[in-house]
C-alpha cells in the first residue's frame, strides 16, 4: 500500500537541500537545488520497513528498566537479605568476554 508524503512530514533544511558539486578548475562552486516538491509523489515502504516502524513504536513505548526489580533489589540489600554469588558473577562476566570475541 503506498504512504502518501505531505509536505509537512518532510521539511529539509537550506543546507541539507543544496549540494556542492566538482566544478571545472578556475570556475566557482556549483550548487544545485532539487527540484520543487511535487504534492503528488509517494513512497511506498517494504513490509520490513512497516514492520521496524511498528517494533519501534512499541519500544518506544516500553519501560527500559523493571522498577519492581529495582525495589526488590534495594529493598533487599537495605534488609541485609540479597545474596551474592560470586562465582556465578565470575562465571557470567567470563561468558559475556567470550560473547564479545
């Protein structure tokens, strides 16, 4: 399904839209302008790209960090109660070394 452009969903700026150019030696800078924006163009977007457009808009609008977690955690170590493991912390950083190479 094409997706229509309006102008108001694209606005490049003075410097973005004019681009130098090589030009002869001797002669100044050429800059060309694009051309004028025709209301009637489309762009139509692969199914990849409607699919990325809508897994970010759901990142967008998911919690980055478990604030449960966090509380419990904090809760936690302020009680005396959070268990730490050593070894398992040394076993992980190790994994993730490898996972790096």
């Amino acid at each position: 399904m094409p997706e229509k452009i309006t102008s108001g969903s694209f606005r490049p700026t003075e410097a973005a839209s004019a681009r130098r150019t090589d030009a002869k030696p001797g002669s100044g800078p050429v800059l060309r302008r694009p051309a004028p924006h025709d209301a009637g163009d489309t762009v139509e977007l692969t199914h990849s790209a409607k699919l990325m457009s809508r897994l970010e808009d759901a990142v967008a609008g998911s919690s980055i960090v478990d604030a449960g977690r966090v509380r419990s955690i904090k809760d936690a170590l302020a009680a005396g109660t959070y268990a730490i493991d050593p070894d398992r912390i040394a076993e992980r950083m190790i994994r993730a070394e490898r996972e790096l190479r």
